[in-house]
C-alpha cells in the first residue's frame, strides 16, 4: 500500500512516522509528495521573509586579544578580501575573460603552433582509438610519409588518441597540415605542426 502525504504539520510528521507499518496484512510505505510550484515560491518568500528579520549574530572576541576587534569599513573589508582572493578570482571579480567557476582559468587556445624549418613532423590529433598506424600512412601517402608514431599508454598498450607523422620534405609536411578536419574512422582528426622536444 502506498501513500503519499503533503504537509508541514504534526499530522504530516505522524503519517511520515507510520512508513513501514502493518495494515491488513500490508505494509505501508509512506513517501514525502513533492510541494507544487506555487507552494516551492510560497516557502521561498517565507524564507527570505526571515532571514531579513533575523539580527546579526553577535561574536564575542576572543579572550587572548587584547582588546575587542573593531568592524573595517566596507571599502577595507572589500579591498581584504580581493587580496586574499586567487588571482583567477579576481580577474573573475572584475570581469574579465579566462576564469571558471570551478577553479583556474583554463589554457586559452592560442592558434596553430607555428612551423619549426627543418623539423618535418605533423602533430595529429583526435585520432579514433580503432586506428592504427597503417590507416594514417595511407591518409598520409600522397604526402610523403617516413614513418608515422602513434602513442600508447605504457601500461595497458591502448592508443592514447594522438601520433607524431614524419615527412620527407617541408611540401609534404605542408600538404598534411591542410588535411586538418579530414575525417578517419568517425573522427575529424586535427592535423598542425608538431614542435621538436626542448632540451
């Protein structure tokens, strides 16, 4: 047997009780009803209602200070609380653009890397996991492809999305890059400029 109650009084708080008890044989499971929307604003207003009439609660000093805090000004507590803000905060704070609710500003996307002469290696991207490297020499072929490095985990040995494709010639090299958006096996690759390893 099922029943469901609505309500913010003892009766409510009793019928909630009796979930779980025998009645002819059957148990009851009682449940909460959801409140109607007019009834969710209705509570919201009552809420804001008190929180407005509430005073301030009062915080006695702590008794190892000398002597009992004064309130800062406005303007000082504001300017206290920008400095002890993350810097992401507070360009968040002031509007502008890179930060995120969750955390730091995210890596802003700053264009294609730039070509590196003589370093003939096609970075490519969002490459499909069911790939290999055989399916990327021959999208690849008319380029000129050397050879072609997919990376995989060195643990499990699955593909990790991405490879490295090496070109004869800086032509080659260049035919690849505008392949980018090419699809392979489902997927729009991203083809651009690889960048040699720092030292």
């Amino acid at each position: 047997m099922l029943a469901l109650v609505a309500g913010q009084d003892e009766g409510y708080q009793a019928a909630l009780a009796c979930n779980g008890e025998q009645c002819d044989g059957q148990t009851l499971k009682v449940m909460k009803c959801r409140p109607s929307p007019k009834d969710r604003q209705a509570a919201q207003q009552a809420q804001q209602a008190q929180q407005q009439q509430a005073p301030a609660q009062y915080a006695p000093p702590s008794r190892y200070e000398a002597s009992p805090a004064v309130p800062a000004a406005p303007q000082q507590q504001a300017a206290v609380q920008q400095e002890e803000r993350p810097a992401y905060q507070q360009r968040r704070a002031e509007g502008e653009e890179g930060g995120t609710v969750a955390g730091p500003p995210k890596k802003l996307y700053a264009g294609p890397a730039p070509k590196t002469p003589g370093y003939h290696v096609a970075y490519v991207g969002n490459v499909a996991y069911e790939a290999d490297d055989k399916a990327l020499s021959r999208l690849f072929e008319p380029c000129g492809v050397t050879k072609v490095r997919l990376h995989t985990d060195k643990d499990t040995g699955k593909p990790k999305g991405f490879a490295h494709v090496h070109f004869q010639e800086e032509a080659g090299l260049d035919q690849a890059v505008a392949l980018d958006g090419t699809n392979l096996l489902g997927r729009r690759i991203r083809v651009g400029y690889a960048q040699p390893k720092r030292e």
